[in-house]
C-alpha cells in the first residue's frame, strides 16, 4: 500500500508500507518528499546512503499521520522505483507521411 507518511520530525516520507505484528512500519522503497520551490517538489530515495533493500523498520511513535498520495505523485513515485521504463502517454512514433503522391 503506498502512502505519504509524515514523521514526527517533519519528514515526508512516499512509500510502500505495512505494518508488523508489534505495531512498528515497515518502509519498502521509502523516497522523501523535497520542496523544490512554491509549486513543485521533488521524490529522490530517503536515507540513500544506507542499504534499505529490505526496507526500513520504523516505531510507530514516529509516524504522526498517513494520507493516500495523489495520482500525480503515485506515477511519480511508479516511474522512480520501477524496473519497468513506461512510454509517455501519447503517440509514440513520429506523424508519417506519403511522399510522390
């Protein structure tokens, strides 16, 4: 389930999660949300310099709330952390024309 947690240090924080059975999060592919001027931000991977391949192990008392992620977002978030490359929406070959008509 993807979501957008924010952490109680303020962090935003896009990723695939769930919860274990101790009540703690489980954070899958986590990126962090970065202000990038008044109308946009950015996604890049959160703690990039730590190996979070299994993902990241967080205490419940860090996690001040969860919404669901805009469509926008989630594609964003999609594209980043997929193996797969989607072609953009759209045509995708150049407009052909006949020639010696």
């Amino acid at each position: 389930m993807l979501k957008v947690v924010r952490m109680m240090s303020g962090e935003e924080i896009l990723t695939e999660i769930e919860q274990n059975a101790d009540g703690s999060w489980l954070l899958k592919k986590p990126c962090i949300i970065i202000p990038q001027d008044r109308m946009t931000i950015g996604i890049m991977p959160w703690m990039s310099y730590c190996n979070t391949k299994d993902g990241v192990n967080i205490s419940e008392k860090f996690v001040a709330f969860m919404v669901d992620p805009s469509t926008d977002l989630a594609a964003e978030y999609e594209a980043m952390t997929s193996k797969i490359i989607k072609p953009n929406k759209g045509l995708v070959s150049p407009q052909l024309s006949l020639v010696g008509e």
